[in-house]
C-alpha cells in the first residue's frame, strides 16, 4: 500500500463511519441486552406460576393413596405450548423425582409421559445436535422409560464424547451390572469422570457377576481396563487375580497403578512378593501404592524388604515404608526407632508416624 | 526522504498496524469465546457434581492459602473453607510469618497442636516453625503450617511440600468460593484423554457490595464504588471473553493466583512459584507449559466460565495503582525469564501467539500508550496536529471500547447473569462509557510506574490494604 492509499483509508470519513458503525452495533447490543432481561423476567413470571401448580400437585399427590392409578394432571395451558416451559417442566419433574420413591415417583412419571413431555425427549434424542441429543437420552432415563433402551444403547459408543456418557449412564440405571456390556465395544475414551459416575451407579445395585471382566482386562482400550481393574477392586473379584497381574507390565502408568491397588484388595499369598517384584521398575508413584499396599497385606517376612525402603531417596517413600512397617506390626515403630538414632530424616519420619498412630 | 520522513512513517505504519491488529484480536477474542462457554455450557447442564463430593473414588485434592497478617477475618476464611463440598480434601493453611495474632486465633479456634509432621523439602523455603492440626475430627482436613516470612511464592511453595495430595488449588486465603467450586475446578483433570491437564483456572469475580454470611456468598450486587464497578466489568471481559478464548485455543499462559488448580507432580518437577517475581501466579503456568513443550509431552491449561471465586477489589486509586504496577512488573519479569520463547517454533502456539500476544498487547500497550499521548500533547503544542483527523480517530477507538464492553456485557447476561437487575446492568454500562477517560489511563498511569519500579528492581508487593468482605450495611461509595 502506498502512502497516499493508506492516508485515504484513514481519512476521517472512513474513521467516522467506522466509528457510527460501532456505536450501531454497541446500541443493538444494549437494546439486545435489555431484550433479553425483559424476555427472561417475563419467563420469570411464568415460571414462577407454573412452580406453585407443580407444587400444588405434588402436595396433591402425596395426600393420594398409593395405589391411585388415576392422575390428574396440572392444567400448564396456555403456556404449556411453549418449548421453555415444557423444559422447564420437565427439568423440574427430574429434580423432584431425584429426592422421591415409591408412588409419588411413579406419579411424577407418569405426569411426564401422559402430558407429552416424553415426545419431547424423544424428539430431543434424535435431534442430529449433541447437546440436545444428550439431555434427551438424560431425560428418558430420568423417567425409567425404558422402551427408549435399545436406541440408547446404540449411543454408548457414539463418537460424541457426551452423547456417549449419558448413553452409558442410562444403561447402567436400567440395567445395573448387566450394562456393563457396553464395555465389550467400547472404540472411545472412558473418562476418569465418567468411571466414577458408573462407580456411584452401581453401588445402587446388588453386586452381581461380570462375566465379560476378563476380556475388559485384556481390552485394547486403555479407559476400558482401567475401569475393569477399579471394578475389580470395589467388587473384590479374586477370580482375575492373573488377568490383573498381567496388567502390571502395561506401557500405561495409570494401569499399573490402578493395578497395583487392585491387587490390595484382591490379594493373594503370594501378591505382596509380586508387587515387591514390580517396585523396582516402577515410578515413584506406583512405588508409594506399592508400599501403601505391602503395610495392608505385608507379612514379617516383608519387613526385611520395607526396611530397605528406608534408605530411598525419596522421603515420601521412606515416610511409606515406616508406615508400612508399623502397620504389619505396631510394635515395629521401636525398629523405627532404632534406625532413627543415627539418622535425623528417620528419627523426625518416625516421629510422624508415632503421631499417627496416636491421633 | 529525510530521516525524519522515514521516521513519521515508520511510526504512523507501525502504529497503524499495531492498532488493526490489537482490533483484530479483540475481536477474534470475542468471537472465539462465545464457542468456547456456549460448549462449556451445553456439556454440564445436566452434569451432577454432587457424585463427585461424597464419592470415594474422587480424586484427593489439597487447597493451598497462604496468609500474611489476616488476623481481622482467618477464623471465617477458614471456616469457609473447611465447608466445601469434597470429602476427600485437605485445607492447608502457611502462616508467612504474620506479626498479627493470626497463628493465634486458629490455634484458639480450631482446637490446634504442634505435631511432628517430617517435610521434605522438594522445593527448596524458607523454614517452617510448626505444623499444627486438630484431634477434633470436625477439623479433620485442617493443617496450619507456621513458616518465616518469605512471600506468597515462598508459602506456596511451602503448601506444595506439605501436601499429600496429588492435585493442589492454590487461593488467596481472603477470597469466597462457592460451594461447588472445586467439584467444577477438578473435573476437568478427570476429563483428560492424551493430552496431560497441567493446570484449571476458574473465573474470579468482584465480592465488593455484595452480601456475604458466614463465609458464603449469599446476594450478588454490582459494586457501588466507581473503581471496583470498573473492574467488574473488566473482569468480566477478561475472564468471560479473554481467558475463555485462549483456553479454547490451549494458549492460555495466564490463571489467576486467586484462584487455580494444579497437577502437583508437575509443579515440583519444574520447582514450584519462582519467589523472584511479584508476577508468580503467571510464571508458574508460563513455567510448567514449557517443561511440558520441552519434554513435548501433550498437555492442556483449562479453564472454566462458572463464577465460583469472589475476591475484594481495591477501592481507592492508592490501592489499585499498587495492584497495576504489580500486576505490570509480574508481566515484564515472567517475559524476561522466558524470552526464549518470543516467536520460536519449538514452542508452537505458545511461543509463535501467545508469548507474543502478551509481549506486544499486554506488556508493551502502557508503554505505546503512554508514547502516543506524550506525541500528542507535543503536536499540540507545535500546532501539528490535524484535529479533524484526531478527533475521527478518536470516535473510532473509544466506539470500538464501548462495543466490545457491550459485548462482554451482553455475553455476562446471556450465560452468569450474576447482575440480575436492570438498574445494576445500566450501571455498569454507564460506567463503561466513562472507562476511556478515567479509568484506562490511570491503569496506564499505573504500569508506566510498574515499569519505572522494575527499572529500579524493585521487588515489594506493595501492601494491599483490604477492608473485609463482611455484610456490608451500605453499598461502599467512592
């Protein structure tokens, strides 16, 4: 651009008409601004109304007997024609469905699917975008509409990473255990986040056999052993003992170490001398699991071992093992002692320790 | 053409160029991050926190607050914390050596002993007097670290030691969080996939006039003095907008010290807070990203909208210039130390935008400001000035000011909406208008001193004076 080209286009007319031009469009943000808050005050209203009727029904529904299979139905007209206030709706259904039991749940979802509500979600859950896609099958399973099993399962290995969550989190509430099938397929990452949902779910339900927990240990998807070996844990499946073990030489750090805790509560005679095997390769991470586990499940013949972990590098790894040391046997914090006479780091760990055991 | 021709010129271009691009991230800034909190948005809408408050499986978290002659408020402060819904946490407390009676009143408070407790010292500190905890299982997650005084760094630094968590959320003690604030803070660690999530921020907003009770923010008011109402709105546009968009980007080189989270095996790997800044919250984050770039381990800095930390801002232009001419100084260190980076592709995004986006628009901005006020008012007095021209170019800036708080604003009310009522959203607008005048150059004004002071080393935080976030009975006027 030369000179000439660039003094025109920065001559005042341009400057003040870019000027106007931003000052258009800050006044259409204002008024923008001020449409909204009055669009929302007005739904404010609305909402407000249609939250004293749904609260008059619910006081209406618990006066009711339990077996009353008739309903009525709260007159939402006229409002009930627009989309905000069926969500609303049934966004409020859901919450107080999350604190009930019994026949007032049953009557809230019977509310739901009787007032059309459940068209919504059904239509939300064929929507081709994934949010609405994802509050549609949350909303299905919120109600137990279990017609709507099949269609969400093809969704527990969508390639929508929340599709995919809400999917599998409706699974396991219908089915408990038996869900867990969707982990034979399962192509995509299973989030820590989404491992400790499921977890939660499935302590609602009966513990039951996990035929397929083998092949998940053994699964090429790295999310999916994991979660395998945190079931193995929290359900105590001795039966994997070797499928687990053989985990401990995956390349992935937090295999092993969900491995390495697994094995604690899973643990065989002889766990602790293979885990002892496997300290020497490991981080200083998965070494600290390794100690935490040999104190719960170490033997005197394992103090030998711990007593060289006293002279680690690391002090977190030497606080571990005089942790550990003292767990197999109380009575070893004197051992501690001893070492710690000519070793200021010990002495100050065993101070720790003794503490610990005192509080 | 005369050598002052080619200076003219050199200077009209360059400040030409400066200001199209300074507009063009803005505005891409603006645009970007409407994707990135409409997303946010959508994704938890129907997320339950609470599973992760009570689960067992949830990961350990250690919150780190340092304090330093907090007498006036530490029992409620702590006490705000110790509410939090996480079962699985531990509230650590470094007294940085107060000359108040702070150590005092939570020994008294909390029912507090000296306890043996071995630190290994990973990130070398000053000394740590005393470690206390409570056997009153009410203040279970409770330890009290009493250390010399050696700065925010240097406690944090000490906090990180102590931990025995893997994921620690640095704060200032002083700030309110909402109860759910770590649940949101931690998710996105558990949502990671190959790339490592080093570090969360979460958005700090303005606690001024609003109502607080027992540590728990309980109403929401805009501010009623001009200077925090000011900051409001540049809070937002800095945590709604700028923040949201480089985390969408993955360039975000910026969380607040008020308020981050930590994966804590990398902050020791690379040494933890660097004590020789004033700017530490910035340098770690800058700090960790290069050992990640370096090691060329995938990574990401997340960030989230939700308005989960509440802090005090200054009232008084005594108070805010010492903040700015901190803030100024933490900015020009933290680029200093990591001038390696400036423009070179081994660091990618961080090193070819990023660093140069805080380089040319946050750091150098006061300074080119400053130079092109000084350039007017002696083409004034020359009588050099075309004031058609100026007076256009002027409209021209101080319009596009105002559409882009617009936009923060309108952004604000369509996602938070923390300011509900009408007269309060005017307010803040009104404000805005006066923003070019008033309050920009004075935050000019303040970074010009931040640069003299880093130009004489000087290294003081410079005290910030606060009046505590009680109930107010009034709104605070200025």
């Amino acid at each position: 651009m030369n000179s000439g080209a660039f003094f025109r286009l920065l001559s005042p007319e341009h400057l003040y008409f870019s000027a106007a031009l931003f000052a258009l469009l800050t006044l259409l943000l204002v008024g923008m601004i001020y449409l909204f808050l009055y669009i929302k005050k007005r739904r404010f209203r609305v909402k407000k109304s249609i939250t004293g009727q749904l609260n008059d029904w619910i006081s209406e529904q618990m006066t009711m007997e339990e077996d009353g299979s008739f309903i009525t139905l709260p007159d939402f007209a006229p409002h009930f024609k627009k989309k905000y206030v069926r969500q609303f709706i049934t966004d409020n259904l859901i919450n107080f469905k999350k604190s009930v039991a019994g026949h007032l749940s049953d009557s809230v979802v019977r509310l739901y699917e009787h007032s059309g509500l459940k068209k919504d979600s059904e239509a939300r859950m064929k929507s081709l975008r994934w949010h609405l896609r994802s509050r549609g099958i949350y909303e299905l399973y919120m109600m137990q509409q279990r017609e709507s099993l099949s269609d969400i399962l093809d969704y527990t290995n969508s390639n929508n990473e929340y599709v995919r969550m809400e999917a599998q989190t409706a699974i396991i509430g219908f089915d408990g255990f038996k869900g867990l099938i969707f982990l034979n397929d399962l192509h995509y990452p299973l989030y820590e986040w989404q491992q400790i949902k499921l977890l939660e779910q499935l302590d609602a339900f009966n513990s039951e056999e996990m035929p397929h927990l083998p092949s998940w240990l053994r699964s090429a998807n790295s999310y999916v052993v994991q979660f395998a070996l945190k079931l193995t844990e929290v359900y105590q499946q001795f039966r994997v003992h070797g499928e687990v073990v053989q985990c401990l030489g995956s390349d992935n750090q937090k295999i092993r170490n969900q491995a390495i805790k697994t094995l604690g509560s899973i643990a065989h005679e002889d766990t602790v001398f293979i885990l002892r095997q496997q300290y020497f390769t490991e981080t200083i991470a998965n070494q600290l699991e390794i100690l935490r586990q040999t104190g719960i499940n170490g033997t005197e013949e394992d103090i030998e071992f711990l007593k060289g972990r006293l002279y680690e590098e690391d002090d977190s790894l030497k606080l571990e093992a005089g942790r550990a040391i003292v767990a197999i046997t109380p009575g070893h914090i004197a051992t501690l002692k001893h070492i710690a006479a000519n070793d200021p780091i010990i002495h100050s760990i065993a101070n720790q320790i003794k503490y610990e055991l005192t509080s | 053409m005369s050598a002052w021709n080619i200076f003219t010129m050199l200077l009209t271009y360059g400040i030409f160029i400066y200001a199209v691009l300074l507009i063009a991230f803005y505005l891409w800034i603006g645009l970007y991050s409407i994707g990135a909190i409409r997303k946010y948005m959508r994704k938890n809408s129907i997320t339950d926190y609470r599973l992760l408050a009570s689960s067992s499986h949830a990961p350990s978290v250690s919150i780190l607050a340092p304090a330093y002659n907090e007498g006036a408020n530490i029992v409620e402060n702590v006490r705000s914390l110790l509410s939090l819904y996480y079962s699985n946490l531990e509230v650590i407390i470094i007294n940085d050596g107060s000359k108040d009676d702070s150590l005092q009143k939570l020994i008294v408070a909390y029912q507090l002993e000296n306890t043996p407790h071995h630190v290994q010292y990973k990130i070398a500190t000053k000394e740590i007097r005393g470690i206390y905890k409570s056997k009153n299982p009410a203040y279970k997650k409770l330890v009290v670290v009493d250390k010399e005084n050696g700065g925010k760094a240097d406690a944090l630094n000490v906090g990180i030691n102590i931990s025995a968590n893997n994921y620690i959320v640095c704060i200032d003690v002083d700030c309110i969080l909402e109860q759910d604030a770590l649940l949101k803070m931690i998710k996105p660690f558990l949502e990671e996939t190959d790339k490592k999530v080093i570090a969360t921020g979460g958005v700090v907003r303005i606690a001024n006039s609003c109502i607080i009770k027992d540590g728990r923010l309980v109403k929401v008011n805009l501010p009623g003095n001009y200077w925090a109402r000011m900051q409001s709105l540049e809070y937002i546009r800095a945590f709604i907008l700028g923040r949201m968009a480089w985390a969408r980007m993955n360039g975000l080189m910026l969380i607040s010290g008020a308020f981050g989270a930590f994966d804590k095996e990398i902050a020791i790997k690379v040494g933890g807070y660097n004590p020789k800044t004033v700017g530490e919250d910035m340098e770690l984050v800058v700090r960790m990203r290069r050992f990640m770039e370096k090691s060329k381990l995938p990574y990401k800095v997340s960030y989230i909208p939700d308005p989960l930390c509440w802090t005090e801002a200054p009232t008084n232009t005594r108070i805010l210039g010492r903040q700015r001419n901190r803030w100024t100084r933490g900015t020009i260190e933290t680029l200093k130390f990591h001038r390696i980076m400036f423009f070179n592709p081994k660091y990618h995004l961080l090193g070819m935008v990023s660093y140069p986006y805080w380089f040319f628009f946050e750091m150098l901005a006061p300074l080119i400001e400053a130079f092109g006020i000084v350039v007017f008012l002696l083409m004034v007095i020359f009588q050099l000035i075309n004031w058609h021209l100026f007076i256009a170019l002027l409209a021209c800036i101080v319009s596009f000011g105002y559409l882009y708080s617009a936009f923060a604003a309108y952004m604000e009310v369509t996602t938070y909406n923390m300011y509900r009522r009408r007269t309060d959203m005017m307010k803040l607008l009104l404000t805005a208008l006066t923003e070019p005048f008033v309050f920009h150059p004075f935050v000019v004004w303040a970074a010009i001193k931040g640069y003299i002071d880093y130009l004489r080393r000087k290294k003081a935080w410079g005290e910030m004076t606060r009046q505590g976030l009680g109930t107010p009975t009034l709104p605070d006027k200025n």
